[in-house]
C-alpha cells in the first residue's frame, strides 16, 4: 500500500469509530481530504511544530538536540511528520514542561512528545494519539554481576531478583521469569539493595532502567527487557484538547506502525544500539 493512501485509510477508519452516522462515502473522502499537509490546521502554515522536554534525555533524544532526529523520540517525530506530508525542514521544535503540557488550555505545539502516558484523566485535558510505545520491564544490574551478559529468561532462574510490591514488575518476576523475587516497598529501596550487592537485579519498566543504570547504579546496566506481553504503560503524541490534528496524527502514529518503520525505531534506540536486548524466553 503507498505509504500516502495509507495513513488517509488508516484516519478514515479511526475516525468512523469514534464518530456516530459518519459511514457514508462522502464523509469518509472528507476525512481523507482533511489529512492532506495543506488542509492541516498546524499553529504555522506549512509547518509542523513539535515539543518535547527542556532537556530531553537520552535515548528519547540525544544529545538534547531532537531538530537531529537522533533518539526514539526524535525518531518518531519525523516518521510522523514525513507521513503526514512535511520535510524535516518543515518542522519546528518548541520546548515545554511536562505539567504545562498536561494541563487544560491553548498549546503552542500541534503535537508534544516527551513520554507521556495515556491516562483518562489526561484525556480530560488534552487529546492523545494510538500509542507509540508500550514500555517493558527490564533488569537493571552492575557490571561484575552474576547476571551480566545473560541473554534467556532461563538463565535468570538462579539469579536474585528485586522488584517493588504492587508493581507490573514484581508481576513479570514471577510470571515470566518464573522465580520468588525479593519485594521492596518501592524502587529507591531496590536500588539501594542493587548497590550494596544485595540482589544481582532489579525489574523496574525499561524508561526506570534506563535512568537507573545511567545514573543511580554505579556501573549500572541494562541485563535485558522482558519479551512484551502487550500490558504496559503507553504513550502517546499529545496534542490539545480537540485538536482538528488528532485523528490525522493518530492515523500518522498507525500508519508508521504497520508498516514497520516504528518497529525499527524501537529496535535502534530503545533495544541494540541502546543496550537493551531483549530477552530470549
């Protein structure tokens, strides 16, 4: 399927479920039309305008310049904005808080990306995408360890593992591992563990881990992430509350999906060149 018809099928179809006594041609070929580059309703015409954080950590983004394309995140961004018809140099980025982005009112962004979770009380705020990542679990570890450089979920049976009460991650311990881990009352308790050599692990979900190894855990690393079970936090592009952008960017974000381009951002910068194998079950 060309790439362009593809996202127009994709908007159309979003937008026939969401909206009721919408199924006729005429309505659908309006929806179509909408998501053409020059019937957008973008802040600046002609432009896409984009936010993430100030800064943006890797390997979201990396080296705090998502105008690179360098980083999942700034991947993502121009995957997204090449579907719905800009050039790289057609896009402008903007910075923001996390809590500004969040909260009821006028955007200066047509879309924001800095790993915000789609939550129904968001969604009373602001307008979300389909998700473009659901995050794994993972195991974070220090170098030396007896679970460094394992590759199998089998090769864990034997490993000490921690993971926080209450948490999806002490879930995944014991489903997925299969082992009795050592239950914390939150992370910063794991962690400490981690560093005193009390546990060879922590399984915290892969943004944590990331964090963790790079800069809580002295020598930290990444062990591996959990092959997905398809439960997970989510995130997704967020625009403003009814944004006429929504069911274009949505269908940009499920476009990119099928036909692989987003698989393949996730495997360079979330997965091998960042570190985090997945692991064989």
């Amino acid at each position: 399927m060309h790439k362009r018809f593809g996202i127009f099928a994709v908007a159309v179809i979003a937008a026939a479920l969401t909206l009721t006594g919408c199924g006729s041609d005429e309505s659908s070929s309006s929806q179509a039309a909408s998501c053409e580059k020059a019937d957008l309703a973008t802040i600046t015409e002609g432009k896409l305008t984009i936010a993430t954080g100030e800064p943006a950590y890797y390997p979201w983004v990396i080296d705090d310049k998502p105008e690179s394309g360098e980083g999942f995140e700034g991947a993502v961004a121009y995957a997204v904005a090449k579907q719905l018809g800009f050039d790289a140099a057609d896009v402008t980025w903007v910075r923001t808080t996390f809590d500004s982005a969040v909260t009821p009112g006028e955007k200066k962004f047509d879309f924001n990306l800095q790993q915000f979770s789609i939550t129904d009380d968001r969604k009373k705020a602001v307008d979300f995408s389909s998700p473009y990542y659901t995050a794994p679990q993972a195991i974070v570890s220090f170098k030396g360890s007896k679970i460094e450089g394992k590759t199998s979920l089998a090769d864990l049976k034997d490993a000490k593992l921690g993971a926080a009460v209450g948490t999806t991650s002490l879930d995944a311990v014991e489903n997925q591992i299969g082992v009795k881990p050592q239950v914390f009352n939150d992370n910063a308790a794991g962690v400490s563990a981690l560093k005193n050599k009390q546990i060879d692990g922590l399984v915290v979900d892969l943004p944590t881990a990331f964090y963790l190894s790079g800069v809580e855990v002295p020598n930290g690393l990444i062990v591996g992430q959990l092959p997905s079970t398809g439960a997970g936090d989510q995130f997704g592009l967020l625009l403003s509350k009814a944004s006429k952008l929504t069911s274009c960017v949505t269908g940009a974000v499920d476009a990119i999906t099928a036909d692989g381009t987003l698989a393949a951002i996730t495997d360079k910068w979330l997965a091998t060149d960042a570190g985090a194998p997945v692991l064989k079950p």
